[in-house]
C-alpha cells in the first residue's frame, strides 16, 4: 500500500523541473539535450523522470530531478518521528529500537536522494 501511495504523487511543475535541471547542469538544457519529454514519463515521492536525448551522442537517456525540498521533508519528517519513538516504545512496551530503525531509515533515504 505504501509502494502505491508513493507512486501516486502528482507530478511537480515542468518549469520547475527545467530550472533544477539547468542548476545541476550549470548550463541552459538546451546546450546538452536536444530534447527532453514535455511531460515526465514517471513520478513518485522523491522526484521524477525525463525522457532526454543527448545532444553529443543522439543516445536516449533517462533524467532523474529530485522533487524540491525533498530532503528537508524527509529530515523533517524523519526528526518528528524519532522523536516520538522512545514514548511510543515505552508506552506500548516494544521489544524494538524504534529510534534506531527510523535513523537506518532516514541513512537510505539520504543514500537514495544522493
């Protein structure tokens, strides 16, 4: 269920997109693709994907842009969880290191995002 709730997020702006491309890239789009899908061909919870064609090869390629703020969301979302896990383990008497599940979490997140 989570999977799915994870690849139904809407996709961010094009525009928006474009300018994080060109930021990565230190340079207009245009001078390293000579063309890239209007639309992304996917989206999920940490970014969405491009269809580009390289300009120096006409190879078809694949272009990754992390949402906005995506890892200050997660170190957001990530803190207040953490946060809560000592009570919650107290409270429902867990045998399980909630803190310590939700920082492994949190480590493949930013491994993922980097």
């Amino acid at each position: 269920a989570l999977c799915q709730l994870q690849d139904r997020v809407p996709a961010f702006p094009n525009e928006k997109a474009t300018e994080l491309i060109e930021r990565e890239l230190g340079m207009a789009a245009s001078t390293v693709f000579s063309s890239i899908s209007e639309n992304p061909v996917a989206a999920a919870s940490l970014g969405q994907v491009y269809k580009g064609v390289l300009k120096s090869s006409g190879e078809e390629v694949a272009i990754k842009v992390q949402r906005p703020n995506v890892l200050e969301d997660i170190a957001l979302d990530m803190h207040l969880i953490r946060s809560v896990g000592g009570p919650l383990r107290k409270l429902a008497n867990l045998n399980t290191d909630i803190v310590g599940t939700v920082d492994d979490w949190g480590r493949c997140f930013v491994d993922e995002l980097d």
